[in-house]
C-alpha cells in the first residue's frame, strides 16, 4: 500500500484525484450551499474532539477490544491525536418537505488529516497503528423527532448513504496480523468493514433527550420501501475476451453485480454472450428516499482479473414515483445496455391483503429466492436472569436469530447474565402464516446454550399493526430468564396502476376483479392500481387538548401612579405556547385575582418531551411587564387524560395559576355526536371561540390523468386541502401528470354536519387542475367514519386518491355527563314530570358531578303545541363556572296575526331585575312561524341567588317596518327554584298569553 502518511505530498495528490472521481470538477452543486462559516467552528472545536476521542477509546472501546478475543487481553491504546488538520464540510443541501418531524441534511464532507493511533498487544510484543487517513462522501444527518421543548431536537443520525472513500495509512499492520485469531484478515478486509458500518443501513444515533421514545426504532427505523429488481438482460456488450495473442476478437462472459448500500447480490455467470439474458429477482430494503441508489455494474469473467464492462445508477426516488419502472440503461464506462424492472412495494401495517400478495406470488416465477410477501423486523433489546456458566462464571451473551435457512447473529456482550443488545435485524418472509422465528442465546463460544424460544410468525398476523413489544419466556434456561424484543411484521404490497392482483377464491369482492386478468407470470406483468391508501402507522393517532385557562390569584402589582407614589393592579392575560401554535387570553383589567374562563384548543401529538408554555403579562401602553411563567409536561395529560391544578408562577415572588387540561381521544362513531354538540354548547365559555366537536385526519397520496400544460407537457402539481379557513399546501412534484404527495394534515372541526373539506389540485405557474368538495355529512354516515378512495375532480379530468376520517370528540370532563333520554313538556306537565332536586353540589371538581340528559329530535309521544306555539329551551346551572346558562334552540307553530307570518326573536330576562342588566335576547328571524336560533345566553350569579329568580322568556316580533312597537306571540315563565337546574334538558314549553299568570 503506498505510504501516504509518510509524503505531504503523495496525501495531496491522492485527495486531489480521490475528488475529482467523486466530484468532478466541471459539475457544480446548484443546491448545495457553502458553509464556511461551519468549517470555522469544526477547526475550532476540533482539538476538543481529540479529547473526546482519547476518552472514548480508553474507556469504551479498549475494554470491548479486550473483551472479544483471549489473544487482545492486553491490548491498549498509547497515543490518540486526531492532528492538526480538521475535517471539511464542501457544501449542505437540505432537503425540505420530506416529513414534518425531522430535518433532513446532506453534508459533502472532506477529510484529509494526519491522525496518529498507536495501539499496544503487550503479550506479543506487538505495536501497530494509523498514520494519516483519508474520508471523502456524502454524510446524511437527521435531526428527529422534533419536540415542543429545548433542545426542540430529540436526536440526530448520521450516515453514508453510499459507501465513502475510505484509505488509511497503517503502520504495523503485518505484526497486527500475525496474532492468533487475526491471521485471517488484511488491511483491505478490515477498511470494507470500517466502510461498511458507516453505511446505511448502519447509522450513528445521538440521543438529545433523556426518555427518548423508541431509541432502538429510530436506530434502525423500519424501512420506506422494498424494491424487486429484476435483472433481466444486457445487449450490445463489449467484447474483451481474446485468443491468439489477441489477433481472433471473442466475447465475454458477462456477470453483473447488483446494489443497493451494504446489500449486494451476484448474479450467474453467462458464457461467451455479448446479450446475456439473466432473468434473476433481488429484493432489497429502501430506507432513504431519495439518497439512495441502485447501481448495477457488469463485469466479463476471467481467469485471472475479471474485467470492467460498464455501470448504471438510478436513484430510488425515481422507483418510489413510478411505482413500476421497466426500461433499458445505457452502461457508463462501457457500452451497451442493461435491461432492468424495479417495483415499489409498499409496507402495509395489517394482514388484510396478505391472501391477495400470497396467491399472486404463486404464479411469479422467480430466481434465485422466491418472491417475498412480508419483511420481520427483530428489535433484540435485552435479557434478564441468564443462567450462570460452571463455576458461578457470568457468560457472554450472545443471539443467533433464524428464519428459515437465514441467521443472524447479535454482538456478544461479556461477562453479563443481564445483558442489553439494543440491535435490530430483518428477515425476507416467504409465507408468515407457516414460518416460524427460531432464537438461540449463546455464550460467545457458540458451545453453550443458555436459552431458546421458537414463536410462530402467525401469532403477529393477529397483533395489532403486526406488532409484539413484550418479554419472551425462554426454554431450556434459567426459571426467570426472559428475553425482550419488539417484532414488527408488514406485509409488501405492490402498490402500481399496471398490476391488478388476481381474484382469492372466496376472498369479498373476488368476483369484481376481470376474470381475464393475468393470473401467472412476472410480478410485472401487470402492477395494480392501489384501491386504498398507504398512510404510514403515525396517520389519524393524534389528540386533542382542550387547555381551560380558569383564573389566578395573588398577582404582583405592575400599574404606578403619579410617578410611582400611589401603587395600582395590574391588567393581566395568559399567553400559551404548545406544538408550534401560540394562544392568547383577553385582558382582565385592574384585578390581581383575574377570572379569564377562556377554552382553547390544539391538535397534539403523542411525541415524548412536549411541554404546554405558559406566561403572564400586564398589558400596557408601551412594553407589556412580565408577571410569571409555568411549564406543564404534557406526559402526565397524555397519559392521565386530564389534569387540574393550580400552578406557581416562576421567577416572580408571588403568583398562582388555574389551568384544567383534558386529553381528547378521537372516536371512530358518530353515535355520541349529538351529545358532544350539546355538552359543548352547555361548557362553552362567552369568551371562547365554538368547541370542537371532532377531528378531522386527512391523508392526500396521490393523484393520476391531471391535465397536461398546452396538451403536451406534464404540470408540477401541489394540493391544497381547506376547512374553512384552515389549509394544508403539500409538496409540489415536479412535471408529472401522477404525482404522489404522500402527506397528511388534521383539522378540528366545530359542526360536522354542515362543514365541507375543500381540495385543490394546481399547477406550479399554470393554475388549477382541479378541484373536489367533500361534505363531512358524507364521512358521518359511512363505516368508522373513515372514506378511502379515488375521487374525481371536478373538471372532469385526472384523479386524487385520499383518506378522511373523522374522530369525534367526547369530553369525560366537562361537568356533565350524557344520557340519551328524549324528554317532551308541556307548560302544564313540567313541575309533575320533574323529579324533586335538592340542590347542587357547589365545588369545582373534576369529576362529572352534573346529570345532561339530552334530546335525540322530538318524540312523537310529545304533547301537541298550544294555540300560541312553543319554544325550547335548556336551562342549567354550570356550577363548576357558577353561571346560570341558557340556550334558546327554536321556536315551532308560532301564531300568525297578519297577512305576511311574523319576524319573530326571543327576549330573555330575570326578575326581579330593577335595571333591566339581564336582559338578552337573540337575533331576529325573518317571516316564518318556526324559527331556528340556538343561541347562548350567561349569568354570572351564585347559585342561592339563581333559585330565588324567575326566568321570563318573551316571543316578539317587530309590528312594522317603521315602528318601534313588538308584538308579542306569546311567553312562558320559569321559577327557577322549581326547576330542575341540574338536568340541562332541552324541552319545549307552550307559550302563554301576557294575560296568564304564574310558573309555566
């Protein structure tokens, strides 16, 4: 190896060549941006590195050294200097819009650097190390999750995408070499093992966070995709073999080697044949879109050094947008072409359509493995209890893991009978419903068994989302040995508009597939077109948190007077802060102990570390004071689903705040929407804008046949989804007619049965292509409340494929507790049908301390109307806001005095009131006998007071267009101390004449 440490001048060279090879200098990085200004910091903070390093090596990686061979039990570390030459950054590019959790960067990074390692076998007196190294590639870092709180970054993983230039200067190699148990290896075999650990799918997790959620997913997260390579031929290619002295030209004996990252596959070797035909399959797992590539180079086999016959590469994105991709590739550095089908095959989380994978693989023929139908993901975390070796020895762990004929094996972890692996791994299933997971745990020596467990792969079909996250009883071992993993099991669809998936015998909706559709061959002959959606497993699991900002007391004092002589209050509000959205209460002016009574709400999800800010201010005229903060940890509200406290205000000397926080889990039913609707008109507050009522999760994937720009050329589409005035824009997908946005948006909604979710499909600079309109009346009545399915646009050209879903809201912490009775009274029934109420319970608990019972329409045992027609109403004592509330919902069979029918609205008022302060009334509707208002009215007033009131409730209606005069149609009466405030039951009462006397 030539000795690049050893000349300055032979490293330069080297790094020179080794750039112009990756990078070539006539290709310019449009979006990649210089960042010299980081360069600055990495040299800066470099010498630091070192040590780290040092540390790192002595204390972490020396004793696993030690410990993974009896022949290195004296092997150390005697110098570490990572030099004076610090790593460089060429140039970033970020790629945005791929998912809202993380942050994607690409980093061009450069090392050319004199580090010296030296290391120590003191038993054999061997000494060797690095002397110089070089490090040339494409590194990817992703900083997710991302969290509502410092450092707002969960963690950070890096990795190659590809495989970068490694060399490395060794010194004392062949001494290294000559140590039983080493003799087998070589410097080359030792940098492709150092290459390949930097390469996906390895990568290098950095936790932020303490009490990261599923450290090991994001670790070694499942995969995007897998792709089924089909290398099926090569024509035209160069000729290299050649016999007598080379004067007779021959052909070749073509091989290609096919890959994606680590994994590689070879194929067979055909004979003198410049257009071979392969026919091999190969399917590999996808786990960065885009970045990755798949790359096939053809070489002609030979005795001695095969020969170069030419490459291709293709970016795996390009698979993921067409689904199905067959085409020939013209070979770079060589001449000819390749002939490949690559499929998409998408990951689905139930087993709904594994029948359907199945019975189509039967008919795929494929070489050299079967096609698969499903992937298994082994989350190996740890073990406990292991049994001890001879002589009370604590073993060395280790697990080999088989499906079938393939195995895995973990790292050993030494001198432990408790160990923690935290690996993952991945196998290919044939069929899961018939295969089965073998585990064996070793000691390193592969001679002694220190447990078993063999589990059917059938049991995860049943598990929801295929999943088992638990501890396995092991067999053959210790009486508490036990061993935890997390399997994770999805089947792989082929998700494509070319493939229509042959009828199952019996299978629902078997007979609406074309009886003449293919029913063998290639998986390509004919990809389907996806019926339903894909969303990942994170789509429709999102909450709702309704945070109530109740009141606070013994605020500080910020307002001065006559130059700060006389001490005023203050003029406090609440500012909220949570999941990227700020909140704002209205200003309680001049009070130390506010009451603001304000609702607010906001879609959460379950990621780990979010907290609810919280801040109090005093409003004034120039710069707002400071008047204390709190933080709430959302944990404990996801978890409980409801919390109530007063909390300490921070960094003041005095301060105290009422919050109530209630989580809000989606339900799949339309069963209890009426009575969200009238709970949410019962608890909202006057100063809170409408309840949500439900949530509405939307999932936009793709859409196909859009119009082409001036009839030729495809548009750059983008799609904006709206309710009301709320929308989501996604990704624009450059010149395609079928793009796949693949992106998710939620939305709360007040009235599900008259809101309407709006879709618009536009061109990047050429306008709309479309649009769509879907009532949410449509998702109440259908199965789960959940539409999943191509929609038409409306311009009669090109599709959208989505899912909606709607969640309804059920409160279990309102104050009231829902009972679906239908009640009917008359004015003259009401007292009688009543039962006696002794009175309400006056505290501010979080438990359901009310009885709602709610109407479901009217009954048709219902008493006739009265001459005068009625008008209903809810009365109820809200005692947790110590309010007296009201709600007029209509009125019905109003009396028409005139021609034209009346203008009727209702006046609301409690007597005794000398200065008319209670009066309300609603607004007014227009020439009709049966008016709709539902509509709202609060009195602030404790409840003993409440009971000694009447409560006058007049129809009127204006005589004409210029007077002032009101008729009025009729009224009734209620004394409150006769009714039953703690019922809150929507009832009709008759309406009486002026003339009539007493309670109605």
């Amino acid at each position: 190896m030539e000795n690049i440490g050893a000349n300055p001048s032979t490293l330069v060279g080297n790094h020179r060549r080794v750039l112009s090879t990756v990078f070539p200098l006539q290709v310019s990085f449009p979006d990649v941006e210089k960042v010299e200004w980081l360069n600055k910091i990495v040299a800066q903070v470099w010498p630091f590195l070192g040590q780290y390093m040092e540390k790192l090596l002595a204390e972490t990686v020396a004793p696993s050294v030690r410990g993974s061979n009896p022949h290195l039990q004296t092997f150390t570390f005697t110098r570490v200097e990572l030099g004076e030459k610090p790593l460089r950054i060429l140039g970033v590019k970020v790629h945005p819009g791929q998912n809202k959790q993380q942050i994607l960067l690409d980093l061009n990074i450069s090392y050319v650097g004199d580090i010296q390692i030296d290391v120590e076998v003191k038993k054999y007196f061997c000494k060797a190390g690095v002397k110089g190294m070089q490090l040339h590639g494409v590194l990817r870092v992703i900083l997710e999750p991302l969290i509502g709180d410092l450092p707002i970054v969960g963690a950070v993983s890096m990795f190659f995408i590809r495989r970068p230039t490694l060399d490395i200067n060794w010194t004392g190699m062949t001494n290294l070499l000559d140590i039983p148990g080493l003799s087998s290896l070589s410097d080359t075999m030792i940098m492709d093992s150092i290459a390949a650990f930097l390469v996906l799918p390895n990568r290098l997790l950095v936790p932020l966070v303490p009490d990261l959620h599923d450290v090991a997913q994001l670790r070694s997260p499942l995969p995007r995709g897998i792709i089924r390579i089909h290398l099926l031929a090569a024509r035209g290619l160069s000729s290299k073999d050649k016999y007598v002295k080379g004067l007779i030209e021959g052909k070749s004996d073509p091989y290609a080697i096919v890959r994606v990252g680590t994994q590689t596959f070879c194929s067979r070797v055909i004979d003198e044949e410049l257009n071979p035909q392969w026919g091999e399959t190969y399917e590999v797992m996808v786990h960065e879109v885009p970045g990755q590539e798949v790359e096939v180079e053809v070489f002609d086999k030979d005795p001695d050094k095969d020969d170069f016959l030419g490459r291709m590469k293709l970016d795996v994105g390009k698979v993921l947008q067409a689904g199905v991709l067959d085409d020939w590739f013209p070979l770079q550095g060589g001449q000819g072409q390749v002939h490949l089908k690559l499929e998409w095959l998408s990951l689905l989380p139930d087993a709904e359509k594994l029948e359907q994978v199945l019975q189509w693989n039967r008919g795929v023929s494929s070489r050299p493995e079967p096609p698969s139908a499903a992937i298994l993901v082994v989350y190996l975390d740890r073990a406990q209890d292991l049994p001890l070796k001879k002589g009370n020895k604590e073993p060395n762990p280790m697990v080999q893991l088989s499906v079938q004929d393939v195995t895995r094996e973990s790292k050993a972890v030494y001198n432990n009978n408790c160990p923690v692996w935290e690996e993952a791994f991945r196998f290919f299933l044939q069929d899961p419903q018939s295969q089965e997971l073998d585990v064996q745990v070793k000691d390193d020596s592969r001679a002694l068994t220190l447990g078993a467990l063999t589990l059917p792969l059938a049991r995860l079909l049943t598990a929801s989302e295929l999943t088992l996250d638990q501890w396995f009883q092991l067999s053959s071992s210790g009486p508490n040995s036990r061993l935890y993993m997390k399997l994770v099991m999805r089947i792989l669809y082929l998700d494509s508009s070319e493939v229509r998936f042959p009828a199952v015998p019996g299978a629902p909706g078997a007979s609406d597939l074309d009886s003449e559709s293919p029913q063998t061959g290639s998986s390509v002959d004919a990809p389907p077109r996806p019926q339903h959606t894909t969303p990942d497993s994170h789509f429709g699991t999102e909450n709702v948190l309704r945070i109530h900002v109740l009141e606070a007391q013994d605020l500080i004092a910020k307002d001065r007077f006559l130059g700060g002589l006389v001490k005023g209050k203050s003029d406090p509000y609440v500012k909220l802060k949570l999941a990227g959205r700020s909140f704002r209460s209205r200003v309680v002016r001049e009070d130390l102990n506010p009451r603001w009574n304000e609702v607010f709400e906001v879609i959460v999800t379950s990621i780990p570390g979010q907290e609810l800010g919280v801040e109090v201010f005093d409003k004034d005229l120039d710069k707002d004071d400071f008047l204390g903060r709190c933080k709430v940890s959302l944990t404990a509200v996801l978890n409980s689903g409801f919390l109530d406290e007063w909390l300490t205000l921070e960094d003041v000397p005095s301060g105290r705040l009422h919050l109530r926080l209630e989580r809000l889990t989606p339900r799949p039913t339309a069963a209890e929407l009426e009575e969200v609707l009238q709970v949410n008109s019962l608890i909202q507050t006057q100063k809170s804008g409408e309840l949500a009522a439900a949530l509405l999760s939307v999932y936009v994937e793709r859409a196909e046949d859009l119009p082409l720009r001036k009839g030729t050329k495809p548009p750059s589409p983008y799609a904006t989804i709206a309710v009301g005035d709320n929308s989501h824009k996604t990704k624009t997908v450059s010149q395609t007619s079928a793009p796949i946005w693949d992106e998710c948006a939620s939305f709360l909604i007040r009235k599900p049965s008259t809101e309407t979710l709006e879709l618009q499909v536009r061109g990047e600079g050429t306008g709309a292509l479309g649009s769509l309109s879907l009532p949410l009346s449509e998702l109440l009545g259908a199965d789960q409340l959940c539409v999943d399915r191509w929609f038409t646009l409306n311009n009669g050209q090109g599709q959208v494929l989505l899912r909606a879903q709607l969640g309804i809201l059920v409160s279990q912490h309102s104050g009231v507790e829902a009972h679906s009775h239908s009640h009917s009274y008359s004015s003259s029934s009401v007292s009688e049908e009543l039962e006696p109420w002794g009175g309400l319970p006056h505290t501010t608990s979080s438990a359901p301390e009310l009885r709602q019972r709610l109407t479901h329409g009217d009954s048709p045992l219902e008493a006739p109307a009265g001459p005068l027609g009625q008008v209903k109403l809810t009365v109820w004592y809200y005692s947790e806001e110590r309010k007296l509330i009201s709600i007029v919902h209509s009125c019905r069979s109003l009396r028409q005095n005139g021609r034209d029918p009346p203008d009727p609205y209702v006046s609301l008022l409690l007597h005794p009131d000398k200065n008319r302060g209670t009066k309300r009334k609603t607004s007014q509707k227009k020439r009709t006998l049966n008016p709709e208002f539902n509509e709202r009215f609060e009195w602030e007033l404790p409840l003993d007071e409440a009971l000694r009131r009447k409560l006058d409730v007049s129809v009127k209606s204006n005589s004409s267009f210029m007077s002032r005069e009101r008729e009025l149609l009729g009224k009734v009466q209620l004394d409150l101390a006769e009714t039953d405030l703690s019922q809150g039951a929507a009832q009709w009462y008759d309406l009486l004449d002026d003339k009539d006397k007493g309670s109605s």
